[in-house]
C-alpha cells in the first residue's frame, strides 16, 4: 500500500452523532472526502440535510440518520438501520453535545437534579451508543470508535479567561468529559483483541464567535496564538479513523493549539 492510501476510507461505513454540529459538520466534510459513506446523526433534520447538500455538492456521499443519544431506542434504532442498509459500521464517532437550558449556571448553582439530567443525556448518551455499535463491530471483529472530549476533561480550567464575561465553564462539562476519556481508555482495552480501536480526541477552545474579551485571552494563553477552527478537530479525527494510525487505540489526542503544553 502507498502510504497516502492509508489515509484513505474507500467502502468505510462511519455515523458521526451530533454530525451536523460545530465540531460535528467539518468531520462529516473530512470523513466524506476521504471516501467515506457517512451517515449524519441528527435530531435536527433541517440542518442535517443541509450538511448534506453541502457534502453531496462536492461529489461526496452523506446521508441524515435521525438520532437522539438521549434515546435509547433512538440509538438501537439508528444502529439497525445503518446495519440494515450496509451490514455493517466501520467507523463511529461520539461527537452530540447534548444539554440542559441550565447548562451555564455557577458550581454554586448548579441543581443536582440539572446536573444527573446532564449526566443522563451527554455521557450515559455516549455509553449506549459505544455499547450498542461496539456489540455489532465486535461480531465482525472490526471497527474504529472515537470519542470528542475535551482538553477541560484532562486539565483544570483557567477562569481567568472568563473574568468580565457572562461565560464560564460549566463544573458538569468537566464531569461529564473526565468521564469520557477514561471511559475510552476502559473500551480500548476491552475490545482490543477483536481488532477494535477506540480512542478520543480532546479539543481545545474551538472558535463559535465568543465575546471578544474571551477570544482575545484565550489566544493569549494559547501557543499558537488563536482558536481552533473546527477543521482542526476534523483532521485529527480523520487520521484516527484511518489505517494511518492502525497502531493507535487508547490514546487521548489534545487539539488544542499547545495550551497544555504551558
């Protein structure tokens, strides 16, 4: 094999959760151009199809899947009908962001019943979908299964950057994404012997038009000097669903510009 070839997903069948997110949206476009069938995981149709529209105007393939990771039923049923239509998935990438209207509330004032309910939706959400898809993949002894965490899920937040603001980060997302990586590591090592990689990608700041103030010291603090865009979480992305990175699994990538290496 030529080398470049193994960054390629000719024949890969990949679901992307969330996939016509911020994050979500540039890894479908990544996905599809490497030569990937990707399936966009949405509970919003409207925007779906218009990733869609976008990755099909290309000469790509993409198709919307309805898919609530806050449903049980809603992910078994997404599952079955990829299978159905591909009797199989190769690739399956955690990116929903699902939250409560609460979500920006001080640790203060955070309500326990807010705080399960988070829990509940985002990372319970993620552990049926690793849980029902890694089940079919274990079967054809096969599969790549990445996890979108966050660099707030390894390091401590720098509220600093927050001051005179009405943003903050949130003490549930920390929870939530602290679990996720470990969780990753626990799948990796569980299903490595049926030839199943599973690793997460932990991003840094990702830009999404953020108070001025924010963005301007948060590039401050970070190496390169900027946000990420989220084409700088896609390639990442790209490179662990590919045969490039076939020795990988268990890995926690940091995207994040080098604001952990300080």
């Amino acid at each position: 094999m030529i080398f470049p070839d193994k960054f390629q997903l000719e024949n890969k069948i990949a679901v992307i959760t969330g996939g016509a997110g911020l994050i979500g949206t540039a890894i479908c476009h990544a996905l599809s151009e490497a030569g990937a069938k990707v399936y966009i995981g949405e509970i919003d149709r409207g925007r779906a199809e218009d990733v869609c529209r976008e990755i099909k105007a290309k000469g790509f393939h993409a198709e919307f899947i309805e898919l609530d990771i806050t449903s049980e039923h809603s992910i078994k049923d997404a599952i079955s009908k990829v299978i159905e239509k591909n009797s199989k998935i190769d690739i399956w990438i955690n990116s929903a962001y699902p939250k409560t209207p609460d979500w920006g509330d001080k640790l203060e004032d955070i309500k326990l019943e807010s705080l399960r309910k988070n829990i509940d939706m985002h990372m319970n959400g993620y552990f049926v979908c690793c849980q029902g898809v890694l089940r079919e993949m274990k079967e054809r002894r096969a599969g790549v299964l990445i996890n979108i965490g966050s660099h707030y899920g390894v390091l401590g937040p720098n509220f600093n950057i927050y001051k005179g603001t009405k943003m903050t980060m949130p003490a549930t997302y920390s929870l939530i994404k602290g679990g996720i990586v470990n969780f990753t590591r626990y799948l990796a090592t569980y299903y490595a012997s049926y030839n199943i990689r599973v690793n997460v990608v932990c991003p840094g700041g990702v830009f999404d038009n953020q108070d001025p103030e924010f963005v301007e010291r948060y590039k401050k603090q970070t190496p390169l000097g900027r946000m990420a865009t989220p084409e700088d979480i896609a390639g990442p992305v790209l490179f662990l669903c590919s045969d490039a990175s076939a020795y990988m699994t268990g890995q926690v990538v940091i995207v994040d510009g080098g604001w952990s290496a300080w």
